[in-house]
C-alpha cells in the first residue's frame, strides 16, 4: 500500500489499523513482562491486569468507583460548559467584552488545576464539590477563550449580507455567528471533555474515599500494578467511548461541517 499525504483511508482500514497498534502494543506488553524482561513487581503482566481487574469489579466494588469519576467528569464539566460558552460568545462577538475579560482569562487558563487542590480543600473540604471545582477551573477558561475564537472568526461577507438585508445586531449574533460557529463550538467541548478527565483523577487522588484515582492511590500502597494499569485502562475507554459518542452526535448535529 503506498502511502501518499492527505490520501483518504477508508472506514474499514482506519478500524483495523487502530486494531493492530492495540494488538501490537499489547503484544510488546507481554513479550517484556511474561518473557522476564521486565520485573512484575514494578510492570504486572496483561493476564495478571485482566486478572486484578476481575477481582476489583467482582470482590471490591469498582464499578461504584467508575461511576462516581464519571458523575464528578459530566458534573465538573457541563457546569463549566454551561458558563463558558455563552461568555465566549460574547467575547467573540463583541470586543469590548473581549477586552475586559480576555487578559484574565488568558491569564487564568495557564494556572493549573491541581494547584489549586490545597486552597479548595480548606475552601469546599473534600468532598464532592471540591472535585468539581478542580474540574470546574481546568476546562472552564478553555473553554472560554476557544469559543470566543471560534465567534469572533465568523466570516465577515455573511456578517455584510446579514446586515445589507436588515438584521439587527442582536439578529446577526442570534442568527449568523452562533450558528456558524456552533459546529467548531461541538468540537471545542468534545475536545475540553477529554482533559476533564485528567483534572478528574488528579482530584481523586487527594483526599478522596472513592473514584478511580482514589483506587490507583490505594493500589499503589499495596504495589499492585495490576490494579493500576487496570484503572488506567479503564480511564481511557470511558475516554475513548465518550469522545466516539460526542463525535458521532456533532456529525448528526452538524453533518456539513463535520464529515
């Protein structure tokens, strides 16, 4: 097969190419640790993973772990979606908006969640809303500023056309930047959902008596790698899976933008 820049893959390679990295990686996985390559104490082997995994979901109740990461996930991110995206709508669509808010924001998004796991703590204790909040802060300035890009970039012969026919500039937000940018507005969220769940087991991991994170603490205190690598797996499924069910939705939402 010759591969060529841009050359489109069809449905049905791109499946099984991504099978065979998987297949291949899980293959090096096993080589290294069940070949004696590397120590079982430090890498557990696939089958000792699958292994602790059954044990966590059958004997120690890991599926209410997996279920309260992803409540804290959707919670931590629709609430900063839901406050997000109308701010930057409003930066992108008018720049005195832009001009007050963008500096702190800017400023603001290069702050790292975890840092400020202490202060929330001594602020919300530890229980749930402290682990929203962590998740709040790390996709809500994110969020803002690459929505407002996303508005702000409308093309300015539709705003012309919209104007020459008569719309209001309330009418033009309403009816031409919002929905020119809401396609990019679907991926920008789908995209910021994904690191929610990286701020979510960053919050999990101090201070929490349940979640996944809570569980690869506990894990690690018993050096059992097996657990561990099987929370992570885990992490990223749910990652996986979400991001194909957004991405799915936003092509049905918006088929002419997202083929």
């Amino acid at each position: 097969m010759r591969l060529r820049p841009l050359d489109p893959v069809s449905t049905i390679a791109r499946i099984w190419l991504g099978i065979a990295f998987f297949a291949l990686f899980f293959a090096a996985w096993a080589w290294a640790t069940i070949g004696g390559y590397v120590s079982r104490t430090f890498l557990a082997d696939p089958v000792t993973m699958i292994r602790e995994g059954w044990l966590l979901l059958t004997q120690h109740g890991f599926l209410y772990d997996i279920g309260m990461t992803i409540w804290r996930v959707v919670g931590g991110f629709f609430l900063a979606a839901a406050l997000a995206v109308p701010l930057g709508i409003a930066m992108g669509a008018w720049k005195p908006v832009e001009a007050f808010f963008e500096p702190f924001v800017s400023f603001a998004r290069y702050l790292p969640a975890s840092a400020f796991i202490p202060l929330l703590i001594l602020w919300a204790g530890i229980g749930e809303l402290q682990k929203l909040l962590v998740i709040f802060i790390g996709s809500f300035f994110q969020i803002v500023l690459m929505v407002a890009v996303a508005v702000g970039a409308v093309r300015r012969d539709l705003v012309e056309a919209a104007y020459t026919l008569g719309a209001s500039d309330r009418t033009l937000v309403q009816r031409v930047m919002i929905p020119h940018a809401a396609p990019e507005i679907a991926e920008i969220l789908r995209l910021v959902l994904g690191w929610a769940w990286t701020y979510v087991i960053v919050a999990e991991l101090i201070g929490s008596s349940s979640g996944i994170g809570h569980m690869i603490i506990d894990s690690q205190a018993l050096l059992n790698t097996g657990q561990i690598i099987f929370g992570i797996l885990v992490i990223g499924i749910i990652g996986l899976v979400s991001d194909f069910l957004v991405k799915a939705l936003n092509q049905r939402l918006f088929p002419w933008r997202l083929a």
